[in-house]
C-alpha cells in the first residue's frame, strides 16, 4: 500500500444512517486538494456486518482510510424512545457499552487492516428533547449519555496508533443543531445531516485527512497596520494605534494571542508590510500590548517595496515554496495584487471588522494549518527558522565555505527508527520536497511498518551546531533488494541543512549499517520533480556510478565493500542508542 | 419556461450541456437522477433560490417542469 499514496487514496464510508451525500461532499472536497480518491460506502446500517465478515468487500477494497461514522441518536436510540427509564449510574454503563460495542469493531479493523487509518467521531444528541427542563434539575438526563461515550473515544484512540477521533459533537456546536440536521432528508431518504452540514463536515474531515498526511501550509505572512493593530503607526505613532486591553484594540489583541499560538503549532509566522521598519519593529519590542514579539516571526519585509517581490523574498530567505504560504492584509487592493502575481500564495478574504478577525483566523486555521498531533520539532521550527538567519550573517562574513562550515561546530547523531523517531519521520516524507531523492510520501503506519520489517532499514540525523538543536531532519530508508543489494527508497535532508556535506556523513554510517548485515552494493534513485533539483548531483558527487537512465529517473550504484564514502571532517557523527531520541 | 438558475443546477448537478435541460429532463430522461441525484437536485435548488421545500412536496419534484411549477408558487 506504501507507494499507492501519492496515486490513489480509498476511504471507506461506515455509518449507521445513510452517507452517500457525505460520501459525494467528501469526494468533491478531497479533489480540490488534488487528491485521486475512491469512496466505498456501507449499505445503510450495515456496517457491523461490514466490519464483522472477514470477506466483505471492505476488505477487499483494502481502504487507506475507515471513516466509522455514527450517530448519537442511532447508538442511544433505545434511550432517547424511552428517556425516563435509565437511573444515573445506569447511563454511565449503557454510555460504556456503546463505547464497547465500536471499541470491538474498531479492534477488529486495525487487526485485519493494519496500515489503515481509522476515523471515529465525537457523538451529539438532540438539544431540546422530552427530558428538557427537567436535566440537570433531577436524575433525569440524556445529555451525559453523549458526554460519557465521548471520553470513551480518547481511550480508545490512545490503545490503537492508527486511530483518530474526528470531533463532530464541536462542528455541530459550531454550526448550530438546528442547521445541523434536517429532519426531510431523514424520513425521506435515512440522511441524518442538513445538505449544509453535510458541506462543513466534508471539509472538516478532509482538514483531518489532510493533516493525517501531513498537506498544510508552512507559513502565515501578515501585514501589520490595520491587520495586526489599528491604524497606522508611521502615521499614529507607536501610542496611538488600537492594541490594549480595551474595546478595539483588545480585538488586536486577540487576534495576535491566537497568532501567537499558530506559533507554538508549528506555523512559521513572517510579515510583509509597507511600513519604516524602526516603527514597527518598536511597537513589536515596546508596545505594552502586544502579544507578538520579534522572536514569534520567522522572517519579514517591511520597506516600501511591492508585496510580491516581498513575498518572493521571504520565500527565498525561508527556503519554502510560495505554494506553503498564506497571506493576510486588510487592504483588498494589496490582497488582488498578491493572488494575481503569486497564484500559489493562498490569499483569503478578510474581514473589516477587527471583532471578526480572531474567528476568521482560527477558520483559517482550522482548513489550511490542521494538525492531529503537535510533536517537539513544531514548537520549535520558528527559533530553527531564525537561526538560519543567524548562519547566513555567518556565513557571509566567513569567506571560505569549509571555514564556514568548520565553524558551525555541528554535530550529527544517527540512529534507527523508534517510537519516539517515527512521527517526525513520516512528517519529514510528507514535507520534504527540495533534498529528497524520490519524494515518497508515507504515514506514521508506513514507517512503523517498514521499520518493523527486517528487510528495510529506516534511520534518521539529528543536527545540531552552535546556533540550534535542528531536531531531526533527515532520513534514510532502503529496502533490501537481493542477498547483495540494497535500494534506497527515500534520502531527505530538511532544506534547512542543504550544503552542508550532511548527506556525506548519514550515507557514509548509513554504508556501514549495512555493511554490518554483509552487503556489497548499494543503489541510489533520483526521480525528478519540480522542485527536487537541489538533490540531483548527489550521487554522482559521492562516488555513485550511473547505471540506469529512464524517462529522467536515473539509478546509480556504490559497490560499498569497495568504496567507502568518507564523513566530511567539519561533522561529529554520533551514534544513538535505540530509543534515545526524545 | 425554466428559470434559467434552475436550468444551471440540473446541468450541474447531473453533469449536462444547459442545452440539454428543458421542462421534460426528469427522472426518466435524465441517467443520474436516482434517489440520492434527487436529494442533491432538491437541496442545490433551495439553496440557490433560498427557499425550503416541505417534505411532502419533495418526492414529486421529479422533473423539471415539476420544480419550475413549485418554485412559482413558492415565489409568488
């Protein structure tokens, strides 16, 4: 299944209810991001038997994603027919056997569907029912039903690694419960959602799907007067824009609260504005007010120049794509420059009113930054980010590249993939497009997989030099091809660390692991993409031979019981011992 | 005479040339107007005439002549 991701993506649809309007919203929603997707449905209520008969044809279709989704008002129908007969301690345990009941299924998938990922959703019930009123004022209730099997949910995700939890019961909190449902489709076709709620969960669980594999923008570029405060400071001066504690300016203040925690998500903040940049830069490093200091930005461009020629600049500067990027500006003049000039920076409407701007962010958020997870690396890249800056100014003032690079004091430690290495693993796959041999896309699965496989070797480098601990930012995995050969499947350096020599040293180790397990030949892959050219040379430059050329993808081979490939004198290699890296 | 909106959401809901469309395109002339092609015809219509049909009408509204006459007497 490893390599169908970048090709094709199967979703199979479980409900209790009927999904075959989800299932066409989800479609739609998924091939606007591109992806290639087939959606199998259940028959209405049929997904026990589904699950349950190990030849049904959801095992046939050997799904990369299960979406289990369930109604509160199907699990508790009995309950909600007849809420007057369950006692309090009764609905705990009827909440916990419902959690059961799916807890089994759920077992079941990840047994027979390893690799697969398996999407569970918060449940909600109705708001106003016969128990109205009486809730919360007697032992009567309905609403702790859903309460007590949603925290069931958590548990349940907790024992299973491919488990998520898609958290409806907040969508429909959101959107209101009456724009939720629409009790027409209900009785005329089994559909328990409004076509309205139909469009927002579809975007919600391909925010999910999209997050699961790791497709979200990098960077969030913000103007600054009208945007990150009211007025204009060159103009107000740095005592009179709106940002305080008080009516306007604490919706700026809001609003940067919220960026401010984008930053500790792992969203790389930068600012491009029309501006002096002493008089911003002041209200960043004076402004009682200001939730944003310098250090929360990766980056920025303030000077009098236009915003594309800016934003290219900082895309440069971040060695990110300008497809990576979304911008923000209050000036709709400023916003239609930017999408006509740069169609890949993604640039949304926003709003006038500085009380809507914090929903607009966390909106914004929520559809082109989503997370499932939040590791170590995230809550660190903007302090990485700044201190390539830092090695820049070094590296200007070195002169030679070798005494820059001596200089850098780095230290670089290998080891193989383990529980604590996976997540940032497959994080990298899925990021990487610049110094990766042949962009292969994979999920935590496929790692975890792949590194439980004797026949495939997974190993990570962490860097780190004077300026920062880089994390990890590279990965090695090669699959065994013969009793002689190895293949490398995937080589990835973070862009951070391009010409470095660091690819010498992981190669150079990476040799020795295998020479360790008796092989002899090693065979590299380039497979070009539009943006991978930074990688082309290495082989050729390490002493791989040529020996296959084909539509552009090029094979190369080191016979490594021969040929070793030397560690540039300017790295410390540091072997990790298993489990070491946290 | 079919509004011309109307026209817009069966050609885009079932995938047809504008041409195509007239007050016979229903269920029996159009492949695709199925029970689930039925429901999203229905809710694309309420929503681009921001109106709501009530469930009884709904399962009558099986061509486009049928639609035009509820959307006229729904908009008068």
């Amino acid at each position: 299944m490893n390599g169908d991701h970048e090709r094709l993506t199967s979703v199979a649809l479980l409900s209790t209810s009927s999904v075959q309007l989800i299932a066409d919203a989800l479609c739609m929603e998924l091939r606007r991001f591109d992806w290639d997707v087939r959606i199998w449905q259940s028959g209405f209520n049929h997904y026990r038997q589904d699950v349950a008969n190990p030849a049904s044809s959801l095992y046939l279709e050997r799904p990369h994603v299960v979406i289990v989704h369930l109604d509160g008002e199907d699990i508790f129908a009995d309950r909600l027919r007849n809420p007057f007969d369950s006692a309090k301690d009764e609905r705990a345990q009827q909440a916990e056997k419902a959690a059961h009941e799916v807890e089994y299924y759920v077992d079941l998938l990840c047994e027979r569907l390893p690799d697969t990922l398996v999407v569970l959703n918060t449940v909600y019930l109705p708001p106003i029912h016969a128990l109205t009123g009486v809730e919360y004022n007697s032992d009567w209730n309905l609403g702790d039903l859903a309460v007590h099997y949603n925290a069931e949910l958590t548990r349940i995700r907790e024992r299973h690694r491919n488990v998520l939890v898609h958290d409806v019961a907040s969508l429909v909190m959101f959107a209101g419960y009456q724009r939720w449902v629409d009790p027409r489709l209900w009785h005329l076709a089994r559909c328990r959602l409004s076509g309205e709620a139909t469009k927002i969960l579809a975007r919600s669980l391909g925010a999910l799907l999209r997050a699961w594999k790791g497709q979200t923008r990098k960077c969030l570029v913000v103007d600054l007067d009208n945007t990150l405060w009211g007025g204009v400071v060159g103009e107000d001066g740095i005592d009179g824009i709106e940002l305080g504690e008080e009516g306007i300016g604490l919706a700026f203040a809001e609003f940067q609260e919220e960026l401010a925690k984008l930053v500790r998500k792992g969203v790389l903040l930068a600012i491009c504005s029309k501006n002096n940049e002493a008089d911003a830069l002041d209200v960043l490093r004076r402004h009682p007010s200001v939730r944003l200091r310098e250090e929360a930005f990766a980056a920025w461009r303030i000077n009098w120049r236009d915003k594309a020629t800016n934003l290219r600049e900082l895309a440069a500067e971040l060695n990110i794509g300008l497809d990576s990027f979304v911008f923000i500006d209050d000036n709709a003049a400023e916003r239609e420059l930017v999408r006509t000039s740069l169609p890949d920076v993604l640039v949304p409407d926003w709003p006038q009113d500085p009380s809507g701007l914090k929903a607009a962010l966390l909106d914004l958020a929520v559809r082109h930054f989503p997370r499932v997870s939040i590791i170590a690396e995230d809550q660190a890249r903007t302090a990485m980010y700044r201190a390539e800056g830092q090695r820049r100014v070094l590296a200007a003032s070195s002169g030679s590249l070798e005494t820059y690079l001596r200089s850098l004091d780095m230290v670089a430690e290998i080891g193989f993939a383990d529980g604590f290495s996976i997540p940032r693993i497959a994080q990298l796959t899925q990021k990487t497009n610049q110094f990766n041999l042949t962009t292969r896309r994979y999920t935590e699965a496929d790692i975890r997989g792949m590194a439980a496989d004797p026949a495939t070797l997974v190993m990570w480098l962490r860097l780190r030099d004077r300026f920062a601990d880089c994390g990890i930012i590279g990965v090695f995995i090669a699959r065994q091809c013969n009793c002689r050969a190895w293949v490398i499947d995937t080589l990835l350096l973070s862009c951070r660390v391009i010409g470095r020599n660091v690819e010498d040293a992981f190669l150079a180790v990476a040799c020795q692991a295998l020479l360790g397990r008796g092989m002899k030949q090693l065979v590299g892959e380039h497979v070009p993409t539009p943006k991978n050219m930074p990688a082309l040379d290495v082989y050729r430059r390490l002493g791989f031979e040529l020996i296959q050329e084909i539509d552009g993808v090029t094979r190369w081979q080191l016979v490594i019981s021969e040929k070793q490939i030397a560690i540039p004198e300017w790295i410390a290699v540091r072997l990790a011992a298993e489990g070491q890296y946290a | 005479m079919l509004d011309a909106r109307l026209v817009g959401a069966i050609s885009e809901i079932f995938g047809l040339p504008r041409d195509d469309v007239n007050p016979k395109s229903g269920r029996d002339t159009i492949i695709g107007w199925d029970s689930v092609g039925h429901l999203k015809l229905i809710l694309r219509v309420e929503e681009v005439f921001r109106l709501r049909f009530v469930s009884t009408q709904i399962p009558g509204l099986v061509s486009a002549a049928a639609i035009q006459e509820a959307l006229d007497r729904l908009q008068k």
